[in-house]
C-alpha cells in the first residue's frame, strides 16, 4: 500500500473518519498491514511481552490453570487467543502448563488471527496443539471458554472527536494541501462516556472504541450466560477517563507519523480501560482491575519463576533474564504503562491475582 493509494481512496470519499482511516490501512485491503509479512520481532516493527520475557507467557499459563480449577475444570474447553502474533505467549503458556493435570487434554486451542504470514508462524510453533484458526471472535464455538488478549485491543480501530469552540465534532483524514493526507475536524458528532471528564477547552480530542470493542463485548457476555468464561485482557494504556490524541504509528521500532506509511507502519491508540469496564459491565460480564503489569506479574510470581530460571542459565544468559524480567515490569517501562484487566462470567471468583477490592463492576 502507497501514499498514492490512500490519495486515491480520500480523493473518493473526500474525508474518513481516524477508525475507518486505521480499518484501512491495517485490515482493510489485502496488503494491508496485518495482511502482509511479519511485523514482530527484531526484524519487524515491535516487540510485544511474550518476546521479551518466556516468563510472561509461562505466568500467563499458570493463570489460565487456575482460573479453570476455578471452573471446575470443564472438558473440554476451548482456550483461545486473539492476535496470537506468533505463537510465541501460548507457546510459552501451555509449557508451564504441563503441571495442571488434565488442562492440555482438555483444551481445544482456537486462534483468531487474520495474518496469512503470523498464521504460518502460529503453526509452526503449536502444531502439537492442532490450532484452528478463525477471522473473527464471533465464530469461536460455544462452550466453556479461556480467551486470552494480548496487545490486541489497542489496535482495533478508534474513534477521535475534537472539540471546537461550538461543540464537538469527529475527527477526520482528508486530502490536504497538493492532496497530502490531513487530519481535520468533520460533522458534528456525541462522543460517549463524557460525564467523568471536565468541561472541554478547544482542541481537546476524546477517543472511544465503543464501536469496534463493544460487538466484542457483547459476544462475551452471551456467551458467560449460557458457559463459564475468563477473558484476561493485557493492553498498553490509561485507568481514567481524559482528553489526549494517543494513536501512534510504529515503523522499524521507532515513531512514525500516522499519515505517512499508510499499510508500511503498525497503527495503534492507547485502550482506555474505563471504557472497556463500562462497555463490559454493561454487557453482563463481571470486571476484575486494571492492574499494572508490573503488579500483575509479580503478584502471578515472577520474581520466584526469574530465581528457578537463573539457577540453571549460563552467565551469559543471566543478564538477559533480568534485563526482560525488568522491562516487563518496571513501572518506567512495560511494567506501567501496559495494565492487566480480567472478565469473568457470573458465579466465578475472582480470578488470581485479582481479589474483591478489584472488582470494578460491584
């Protein structure tokens, strides 16, 4: 996908709005950006957890045992992941696994997973787990379900308004000057969810994924009313509601501008957790947090997996170890920045580590 392109398509309609503008340019086409190569690891555009450290997908793992005891160990279940990206958290997850007994047989692996490329990358990494693969959550089949979601939701497409003066209005892509791509302010339009915030000053830009996250939601809650379900969701953003512009582009692990490399960068935008809980609630699901990541993963034991896993590494790997326990977890790093929040059916309890003080529906 080329500038070029985008021109063509903003020529057409004259103006997008950001969510329809990032649809497009990630999923959209069949060279768009999630369609086409391998955009994780080193030689791609990002790292996510589960590269940095094998200790998140293994304490990732051992939450999923515990919240199926919690289940009553149905079987069997379908445990499922959405943006698998490759394979690399369940991979890691079922390994640590292995001490449930009972858990792997049970199990019926499903990965919602878009990517021809990262499809290939999922195989090779859980063949013994015979995945199958579906293009959206909706066709998940029914029955108990595990779903896991790492780094998922913030880039689903988001919605931006930008207050003027004379109200709100949503915010917009268009052709600029010599048709270069602009954002822009356009019809008048009612953001959710603003009654928490103050009064707005011009300039101001709320965003929302009530449209693209809220189908998601809904799908849950159906299904935690009929089965039991756990969703764990593990996402970069913010507890409060607030004004700021936070979509990004990510290109070669470095900042992009989001209306340069239109199909060339990863585009995302921070998720907003206290939407995700009202939309959740609101859907009859149960809300457990957000903690920060960092909380999260000691209070799961990381400290006590990192202490096993130094015991038998080779000097040279020892400072590697650390190096990832810390960028997972340091309150300036992942560790901060990306929270833990998990979602449960009615009549489970609180899965760990969460406790009755993290509810944030009761």
């Amino acid at each position: 996908m080329s500038g070029t392109d985008l021109k063509a398509f903003l020529a057409a309609r004259g103006a997008v709005s950001v969510a329809d503008y990032m649809a497009w340019c990630l999923t959209g086409r069949e060279d768009g950006y999630y369609r086409q190569g391998e955009p994780i690891g080193r030689t791609g555009d990002f790292v996510t957890a589960p590269e940095v450290s094998q200790i998140f997908g293994e304490l990732i793992g051992l939450w999923m045992g515990a919240v199926w005891l919690s289940m009553g160990q149905p079987k069997p279940f379908t445990l499922a992941e959405l943006g698998p990206g490759r394979g690399t958290l369940m991979s890691d997850a079922l390994r640590a696994l292995r001490v449930v007994p009972g858990f792997a047989e049970a199990a019926r692996l499903h990965l919602v997973e878009r990517s021809a490329t990262l499809r290939e990358a999922q195989a090779a990494a859980l063949a013994a787990f015979t995945p199958v693969w579906h293009e959206r959550i909706e066709d998940l089949p029914d029955g108990p379900l595990i779903l896991v979601a790492n780094e998922f939701l913030d880039a689903l497409p988001v919605e931006q308004f930008v207050y003027t003066g004379q109200g709100w209005r949503s915010r917009v892509v268009k052709p600029g000057v010599d048709g270069v791509p602009a954002f822009a302010a356009g019809d008048r339009a009612v953001p959710p969810d603003t009654d928490a915030l103050p009064p707005p000053r011009p300039g101001d830009i709320l965003e929302s994924r009530r449209v693209a996250a809220l189908p998601l939601l809904r799908d849950l809650g159906r299904r935690a009313q009929n089965h039991p379900l756990a969703a764990l969701v593990v996402d970069y953003g913010y507890e409060r509601d607030t004004y700021g512009d936070t979509f990004q582009a990510v290109r070669a692990h470095g900042y992009d501008h989001p209306l340069a490399n239109p199909g060339a960068a990863d585009l995302s935008a921070h998720v907003n957790f206290a939407e995700l809980a009202r939309m959740a609630s609101a859907s009859g699901l149960a809300v457990w947090g957000p903690l920060p990541q960092g909380e999260f993963l000691f209070a799961l034991g990381l400290e006590a997996r990192l202490q096993k896993l130094m015991s038998s590494a080779r000097p040279e790997q020892t400072a590697g170890l650390i190096l990832g326990a810390r960028r997972l977890t340091d309150p300036y790093q992942m560790g901060g920045l990306f929270k833990a929040m998990a979602l449960t059916g009615p009549g489970l309890p609180a899965p760990p580590p969460f406790t009755q003080t993290t509810r944030r529906d009761a």
